[in-house]
C-alpha cells in the first residue's frame, strides 16, 4: 500500500512538470486556460471504520481525487467553462465522474453579474472550494461544518446566481452578495445513498429546490472578514423498502452559516457556525426530524516558505428536536486536529495530519464519517487517525 | 592629493548613493502598453484589476493583469499594492480558476520579459523593478495606496526631471505621502522612498497639485516614475 501511495506521489511529481508546461491554446481566437488537480490520501486509525473505508487494520488508500477544467473569456464582461471531477472515497464516488461544474458568467458591472448553469454553491468560507485539497491547510477541512462524506447536499446546483462587490466607503470596507436559485441531485455514489443501501434499501434519488444567499464583508479592520449564509431547499428523497416505493418529502430543510476569517501577514485564522435542520415526512407526518450544529475555530501558520503547520477544534452534535432520546454515547463528535503542509514546489503539496475524535455521531440516522455497516462490530467512543496525502494542481 | 576630509566626504556620498539606491530597488513601478488610455491610476484601482474583480479601467480602457514570477518588483508590488503574501495571492487566484470565477493571470518569468509581453498586448498593464528599461510601454503613476484615504485629483504638475541625472540614467520610482487639506490643496509631503535628489523634486511639483475639496484632512500616497528610458 505505501508503495502506491509514493509511486502515484512520483507519478504525480512527473505528471506535474509536463503539464505545467501547456495550459494555454488558442480557439477561434480566444485564449483557453486547462487546469487539473489530482490528490492521494491514505487514513489509518485505531478503532473505528472512517469514512467509508476501512481504516482500522493497516489503512486505506481509497482515497483518491482528480479533476480538469477548461474555460475561456469571451469578452471582458462575458466567460464559460466547465469541470470534470471524479473521486474514490471507500464506498463513496466509486470512480464515477461528475460534471462539477459548467456556467457562463456576464458581469455587467463590478457590483452586478449573473451566472447560470451549474456552479458551485457559495455558502460558507470553503463550501464551494471544499473538493480543491491544495487550497487547504488541511488534509481534511472540519468535518462539523463540511462532512466530506455529505459534499454532494451542499455542494452546487444547476441554476443561477447574481452576485457583486459592493465598496461601502474607505471607513466601512466592501460587501459581497451572492444569491442563488436552482435543483440540487445527489449522486447514487454519496453519502445519503450509501447510507439508504447500507441499511437494506435501495437508493433511488435524492435532489429538489435549492436557493439562498450568502453576504460577507470585507470589514475596514486590515484582514477581517465576517460573512453569513442561507440556503432553504423543498428536497424529495425516492428509495425502495423492499418492494415498496417511498418517498420523503421535505416539510422543512434549512442551513443557516455565520464565519469569520482573520488573515495577519503568515497567520490564518477561521471560525464557522453551521446550524442545518431538517424535518422530512410524507401525508404530513415527521419521519426524519434532526437538529445538527456544528462549529470550528481553525488557525494555520506559514512557518517558512514551504511549510505551513495548522490546528483546529471541530465540534458537532446531532439533536432530536422531537424528544426521542439519543442512542447512549452517540449525538457527537469532537475532533482535535494538528496538520504540518510542505510544498516541495508551487504545484505540489504533501500533508501529514492526526486526528483525535471523541464520539462518532449519529451512524445509522445522520452519517457524518462513521457508517454503521463500515462497523458491524459496534463503534468504541474514542477514534485517532493518520492522514497523509499528496497532491498536484496546475 | 586628496585629503583625509575628502577621501571620507567621497564615501560618505558613495554610501548615500547605496542608500537611496537600495531603498529604489526595494520598490516597483507600474507599466502598461501605450493602448492604455490613463498616466496614472489609482491604488484600488490597480488592486481591483489585479484582483479581477474589474477587467476595464474607470476611463473604458480595457487592461489585463500580468504578473512577475518573483523577485524584488514582486515582492513589492504584493506587500505595496495588493496587501498579500505570495501564498495567499496563489490561493486566491487558484480559488477563482477552480471555481470557474476567474483566470489564471499571465505570469513571466523575468522584468524584460514582463515589459515585452506588456509592449506587444494591448491592454497589458504589469510592474517591473525601477531601473528596469521600459521600450515600447508607458509608466503609469500610482495615487493612493493602502490604508489611504483617496481624493480625486484635479490638477497636476509633472515633476522636473534634472537633466544631469537623465542623461546619467538615474532614474527609479520615487513614492511620496501626501497630506491633503479639506479644500484640497496640498499642505505637506513627506519622503517614503526612492532616490532623495528625485524624491525633492518630486515633492516640489506635488506641493502644487490641488485635489477635490472634502469634509477634513486626509493622507494619500504618491508614487511617481522617473524613467531614464522615456
């Protein structure tokens, strides 16, 4: 296993210094731009199945990811482009390609434009750059606020956008919006789905209404951010209980998120607060009703050039608002993270991570990392992992 | 022969000549292709176009960032202008071409080369160290940067270029800070860098400039190119 871990590493590394050299042509006069990524995990831990894969004995390598995109701008106000994303994730992805994103955008000024087709979900500070590992510190961001196996329920929608900058005036920074409206559809290969089949019943479809906003402000404060987000969404979750066809539809479903994020020369600071609930029921009645609050603070530092080292504390717990009680020793999960990044170049990152987590949330009603069936043996309290991944981007 | 007096009063001036040498390489001056409409651009402006939140000047022109793979210009064109390190410049420009928002920004390797691929696109606007020679672009002053207060400039007096430090190609970016009264003339400027002989020159004209009245004081920086190449 470690032998394919370095041999892709090294394949990356050759992959990487031919690429970077061709990411321009010409079409029909318009200058197009490529881009890829690709990145390689593997997690160990000690107790506990994570993530879908199986993680306790000697680790898992099925953590892998690769995309590519094109686009252009057509004029100065008007560009297109689209990406391709594929993932491996344990039980997750399966090596099916999506269509990550693909819009044209028009900015008819710098405080009005619109994008439509489908484009990435602004919500949060790292909602729709959650997939780009090498933007991030981490090996994996705060699963409290972006359940990695959750991604698809957030992620983007196919729709439309308006967005800008607004200059509020010297003494008071800059604002920017962004609303949206359009139809999420999870993947059979995420989450939601794993966990319908892993409990005996077949995945159909998982998708519906989604729109919100999200305003951030640039406050006056050299390096302060401070933003919140909305979304509602009216969803419909299709599945066969044996021969039987279900359907639940959504009475009520929202997210609401409030960040900040303070960026002092080398030192990055963030915070995030995620409150999602969801009631669904069908002929009016409540099936599934959940209160879920995570929040994070996380801060990484540029140690020298090459070397960033990064901490945060993910906390989440799972409520039924409706009084069923919890099942004993279940509702939460309190990660305590500490990550070291070297960049041996511009285009390639390497990162070595320990996670050490206190409970596994809800396995069986709401996944977020821990599946019932990844741990027929029963799930022990306390779980430590070791993530190391490498990846490329030009 | 030279005494001792003046053999010290000789490297007391060839130290000063490093000194303000050094303090002019640290900087940087902006440059476009000559399509480009302006002299002179203010420091949100540039941010914004190198930020591609704007993709045409505030007079129509269109521009398109390009970009210096690092050295000395770089450095201090990020820490001057866009308030970033070159790691969170890379993430936020990685941030807008994985999302679809944005493009990868035309990135040479060298000043000559920055200056060629500025000369030949029309709309280029890019930064080169000071003594760099700038054929076939225009030097663009910078108004106002970071943490200033901008007033809109109404008239202004280009500075005298001397000629005996023309000829001798002495030359480099001269960046002043202007404290402007409410009825917008200029009441005081003070030296922030640059070659010292140019730098009063520099403030000379300035001190003659008037800008847009507003409701009390404020401070601005000036960046002012002297080009040896012009």
């Amino acid at each position: 296993m470690y032998r394919r871990i370095f041999g892709l590493i090294f394949v990356s590394l050759c992959v990487t210094q031919a690429s970077t050299q061709a990411q321009d042509f010409k079409l029909f006069d318009r200058n197009v731009q490529i881009h890829g990524f690709a990145s390689q995990g593997f997690v160990h831990t000690d107790e506990n199945n994570w993530l879908t894969m199986n993680t306790s004995g000697f680790g898992s390598g099925e953590f892998t990811d690769f995309g590519a995109n094109a686009s252009t701008q057509i004029t100065d106000k008007f560009r297109i482009g689209a990406q391709l994303y594929d993932r491996n994730l344990g039980g997750l992805g399966k090596w099916h390609p999506s269509l990550d994103w693909a819009f044209a955008s028009y900015r008819f000024t710098p405080w009005f434009g619109l994008r439509g087709g489908k484009v990435k979900t602004v919500m949060g500070l790292y909602n729709d750059t959650q997939d780009l590992d090498f933007l991030h510190t981490f090996a994996l961001l705060p699963q409290s606020v972006y359940p990695t196996d959750l991604r698809d329920s957030t992620l983007a929608h196919e729709g439309g956008d308006i967005f800008g900058d607004i200059p509020v005036g010297k003494k008071f920074g800059s604002l920017s919006y962004t609303a949206y409206a359009g139809h999420r559809s999870d993947s059979p290969y995420s989450g939601y789905a794993y966990l319908v089949n892993s409990d005996g019943a077949q995945f159909k479809s998982f998708g519906g209404l989604q729109y919100g906003g999200d305003l951030r402000w640039m406050t006056p404060l050299k390096g302060l951010l401070v933003g919140a987000s909305r979304m509602n969404e009216d969803v419909t979750l299709d599945f066969l209980n044996g021969p039987t066809d279900m359907r639940l539809g959504s009475k009520s479903e929202w997210t609401n998120q409030y960040y900040g994020q303070y960026t002092w020369k080398k030192l990055v600071a963030d915070t995030e607060y995620r409150r999602y609930w969801t009631d669904l029921g069908t002929q009016g009645i409540s099936i599934i009703q959940e209160d879920v609050r995570g929040w994070y603070v996380a801060g990484s530092y540029q140690i020298v050039k090459r070397v960033q080292v990064g901490s945060y504390f993910s906390h989440y717990w799972i409520n039924y608002p409706n009084g069923n009680l919890l099942p004993s020793g279940s509702g939460h999960d309190y990660d305590k993270v500490v990550t070291v990044r070297f960049d041996p170049n511009r285009y390639m990152n390497i990162k070595v991570e320990g996670h050490f987590m206190d409970g596994y949330g809800l396995p069986n009603e709401y996944p977020n990392g821990f599946y019932g069936a990844n741990n027929p043996q029963g799930l022990k309290p306390n779980t430590n992992a070791l993530v190391i991944k490498g990846g490329f981007n030009f | 022969m030279k005494t001792i007096t003046q053999h010290l009063k000789s490297l007391i001036a060839v130290a000063g000549l490093m000194a303000s040498l050094s303090a002019f390489a640290a900087d940087v001056k902006i440059i476009a292709n000559p399509s480009v409409k302006t002299d002179s651009i203010s420091a949100d402006e540039l941010k914004s176009v190198f930020l591609e939140e704007k993709s045409s000047l505030n007079d129509g022109s269109r521009v398109e960032p390009v970009l210096s793979k690092g050295g000395s210009a770089h450095d201090a064109f990020l820490k001057l202008y866009l308030g970033r390190t070159e790691a969170t410049l890379q993430t936020y420009y990685r941030t807008l071409v994985f999302t679809g928002k944005g493009s990868m920004p035309k990135a040479e390797a060298s000043d000559s080369d920055v200056v060629a691929y500025v000369a030949r696109t029309r709309g280029a606007i890019g930064y080169v160290s000071p003594e760099s020679s700038t054929d076939g672009v225009k030097t663009l002053a910078v108004i106002g940067g970071e943490n200033f207060g901008s007033r809109k400039l109404v008239t202004h007096v280009d500075p005298v270029y001397p000629a005996e430090l023309y000829k001798n190609h002495i030359g480099g970016v001269v960046r002043l800070k202007v404290t402007i009264a409410a009825n917008g003339n200029v009441e005081s400027t003070e030296l922030l860098g640059g070659n010292p002989v140019l730098g009063e020159y520099a403030m000379a004209a300035v001190k003659t400039w008037v800008y847009a009245s507003g409701s009390s004081k404020t401070k601005t920086e000036v960046s002012i190119p002297f080009d040896p190449n012009r």
